[in-house]
C-alpha cells in the first residue's frame, strides 16, 4: 500500500516561496509519474504540475508556469513543488499524487491512485 505525505505548506506573503514535499512509501515509486494538484474552498481540485517517472517529462498548469518548479528525488522516493512569486490566487490545499502512468504526463485525477492528505497554502496580499 503506497502512503504519500505532504509537507512544507504554510503561510507567506505574495511573492514569497515554499517548498512542499511529498514522501512516499511503500509501492514502487520510481516507476510511475506523480503530480501535485490543488483544492481551494469551494473550488474543485484541480491540475497543478506533474512528472514522470525519470523526471524526463514535466507538465505545468499554465497559471504556474514560470513561478513553480517540480522535481524528484527517487533515491529518497521524495516528489517537490518550489513556488515561487506566490500570489493570493495560488491559496488551497495542495496534495500530492502517483500517478498509474509512467511517461506521458497526464493531468487528469482519475489518473492518479494514491493520493496525500494535503498541505495548506495560504498566501497573503
């Protein structure tokens, strides 16, 4: 059974970083492609970013790109999202997920099978 958790969410000012964190265990996690998606109140989640399982292919929301990096570290079985320039617009809940696809990113949720409990963003103006 494959637990993925999420950390490094919180509370800062437009334009500022974070840098969130998903570590997984269990399962096989250098094989699939994992993502990051976002829930704000009253919203449905959506797609944020998304790699592959080689970190080869990466796929950003277009309102993220330019300002959120993802990366991987398989030896560490750890996925991240660096946000930077974060705007008001950017506060939700934002989880992690494996992906049960390997190269070809998919952002679509029903891809996804494992999913995190989530870490607030909350970005202040």
């Amino acid at each position: 059974q494959v637990q993925l958790v999420e950390s490094g969410g919180g509370l800062v000012q437009a334009g500022g970083s974070l840098r969130l964190s998903c570590a997984a265990s269990g399962g096989t996690f250098s094989i699939y492609g994992m993502g990051w998606f976002r829930q704000a109140p009253g919203k449905e989640r959506e797609f944020v970013a998304a790699i592959s399982q080689s970190g080869g292919s990466i796929y950003y929301k277009d309102s993220v790109k330019g300002r959120f990096t993802v990366s991987r570290d398989n030896a560490k079985k750890t996925v991240y999202l660096q946000m930077s320039s974060l705007k008001p617009e950017d506060t939700a809940v934002y989880f992690c997920a494996q992906g049960n696809w390997r190269q070809v990113v998919t952002t679509t949720p029903a891809a996804y099978d494992y999913w995190g409990q989530g870490t607030q963003v909350t970005v202040s103006s």
